[in-house]
C-alpha cells in the first residue's frame, strides 16, 4: 500500500490512497482525514486503506492522475522527528570535519539526534537559505515512520512497529555544525527543516527490497542533472531500524507517527566525483570532499550554492522510484545571520 498527503487548506494535508503503478489516487478522507490519524489508530484503518487501494488498482475506482508537485510531506508536521546514524561509513568520513569527535565513531550503539518536526519540507519546495556561504549540503536518507513504541522495546517490538518507508533529505548547513556541537546541546542551527519524498509505502509493498529492517534500494541523488550518489541503502548499514527504534526508545516512549531516519546512505568505496554510470557515489557532499582531501590533499566539489537543484530517489531496478522523487532547487532570501556565526566547514 502506498500513501501521498496532497495540499489543502489544512497544514496537515489531505490523506491519499496510490494505486500500485502510483499513478492514479483517491481521497482517503472518509477512512481517515490525514496520515497521522490513520497512524494513530493503525489495526482499524491500514485494513480499509489496503482495500480502497485494492479497488484503485481493481479499476472500481476511477482515481485521478497524480501529480508529486501537489503533495506535501506524508506528514507536513509530526510529533518527533529523530534521525540515527545506521553507517559507520559515514562517520569514518565525516568525523575529520571540524567540529566531530573521532569518540563519536560507535559500533556498539547507535548516534541520535533529535530534529525539528513541526514544519518537514514538500518533497518540491525550495531549500531556502540565509546566506549563500552556509556549505549548505544534503544528505540522502531512509526514513520509516512507525506506531506507538514502549520504552525499553525489545527488536522485536521495534520491528513490529514500523509502519511505513520512505526517503528524505536531511539538510546540513555545514558551516554552523562546529558552533553547534562546541557551544550548545547538539545540532540546531546546523539543520534546518528535514525534506521528505511524496510517497510513502509498508514495508509489504516493497516486496524482496525491504527485509532485514533495511531498504535494499540504491538511493540517486542528482545536482544539476549531474550523478552525485547512488548508494544502495542496504549494503552498509550497520545499524538496521530495529536497531535505531530501540535506541530511540531507550528511556522514553516513542508516539506514533514518530518518524525515524537512518542517517545518511554510504557504502565504502574509494571513488571520488564525477563517477561513472554505474559508480556508487555519496549521499553527501561532505563525505565527497573528505574524500577528495584524502587524495588530492585538498576538497573540490562545492557545497551547494543559490540556483542549484537536487533530485533525490530511491530506484527500483525497474528503473523506476516507489517513493517518487525530491527534486528541489536552492533559494537565498536576504535575512543575513546574527554577527559572530560560525564560519568553518568540511
């Protein structure tokens, strides 16, 4: 089954049902007004969302052509947003930056941070910045969203309780990070509003690409047209989802619609930019120019700039993106940062 929250007059968006091909749509109102209501009482209202889709795809149903423009992010505002950090490859890469801690680099547990909810970008909406000299980067990501989860949960539970799988784009603005981690509690100004695709599906749609907790999908990300990344999400990822739920949930209960990233997508290779067609690439441009310093002694792919747009999504190897895509473009509104801003980067 797969779901879309279209706009509305409402800030939660309007529910929506896909049909398989996600092609075609039909109102979910009737079942449930928004995803947050469906999720808040899953075991009544997944079996009646499953069967209007059965009838989308029956033809019983005429449905109306989807447009991903139209949609918001499957939840324009939720109750917590906290991303994990599944890929010690990332931060075998990331941790040079200045700012990170090589003792932040942990394979027995997981890495948490908790991010802003109450406004997640549609998966069309510009990436707006302050100021163009922010080394503003995207991060490509895996996200579920899941029910209600006990603190202390087992894996087991976890697992039961992921109801939903998408992607995100988890925005860094890395010249902000180092004033963040040394002179306050964690990222904050560092990471504006998360980015979410238009789609989301249960992991029984996903069929052979979702097991063992993980999405065996290559996630693509494009600049400007140009390849920047296709790491599959299930190669290296050392902490599945189980995993990071029962982290999250160490000494708190977890609400559901709580959603749950996965940190960006790495695989270990040693490529560095432009790659090949079939390369494996970065699901960040810092991880690229951490790279590029290794080998060259010095970063040559820049952050991203004014004008710039990125396309992000997983790929199915039919070619096509279950999720559909993020495709946004990079805005600069002249709202200059306080004096004193830190200016440090990757």
């Amino acid at each position: 089954m797969k779901l879309a929250t279209l706009r509305n007059n409402r800030p939660d968006g309007q529910l929506v049902v896909l049909s398989a091909d996600r092609a075609r749509f039909v109102s979910a109102t009737r079942i449930a007004p928004t995803l947050q209501a469906a999720l808040d009482d899953w075991d009544a209202h997944a079996p009646a969302l499953s069967a209007l889709a059965a009838q989308l795809d029956a033809g019983a149903i005429a449905g109306q052509v989807f447009d991903p423009a139209q949609a918001l992010a499957p939840l324009p505002r939720a109750y917590q947003w906290i991303d994990g950090s599944g890929y010690l490859s990332h931060l075998e890469r990331v941790r040079s930056l200045k700012g990170s801690k090589d003792e932040e680099l942990q394979s027995t547990r997981p890495l948490l941070y908790q991010g802003g909810s109450d406004s997640l970008l549609a998966p069309s909406a510009p990436i707006v910045i302050t100021d163009a000299d922010l080394a503003l980067d995207f991060e490509a990501e895996v996200a579920v969203i899941i029910g209600a989860v006990p603190m202390g949960a087992t894996r087991a539970q976890a697992s039961a309780a992921i109801r939903l799988v998408t992607v995100c784009n988890d925005i860094s603005l890395r010249r902000l990070v180092a004033d963040d981690l040394q002179n306050g509690f964690g990222f904050f100004h560092a990471k504006p509003s998360t980015s979410f695709a238009p789609i989301v599906a249960t992991p029984a749609s996903l069929g052979a690409a979702w097991r063992d907790n993980r999405l065996h999908l290559p996630v693509r990300i494009e600049v400007n047209g140009n390849l920047y990344g296709q790491p599959n999400a299930g190669t290296d990822m050392h902490f599945d989802f189980a995993d990071l739920i029962v982290e999250a949930a160490r000494t708190r209960n977890l609400a559901a619609g709580t959603i749950i990233g996965g940190g960006t997508v790495s695989v270990r290779h040693d490529e560095t930019l432009p790659i090949k067609r079939d390369g494996i690439g970065f699901g960040c441009i810092a991880e690229a120019r951490t790279v590029e310093k290794l080998k060259y002694g010095r970063a040559r792919t820049p952050f991203l700039k004014p004008g710039d747009v990125v396309r992000i999504g997983a790929l199915s190897p039919d070619g096509t993106t279950p999720f559909g895509d993020m495709v946004q473009s990079v805005e600069l509104v002249s709202s200059p940062l306080p004096s004193g801003a830190a200016r440090s980067a990757g």
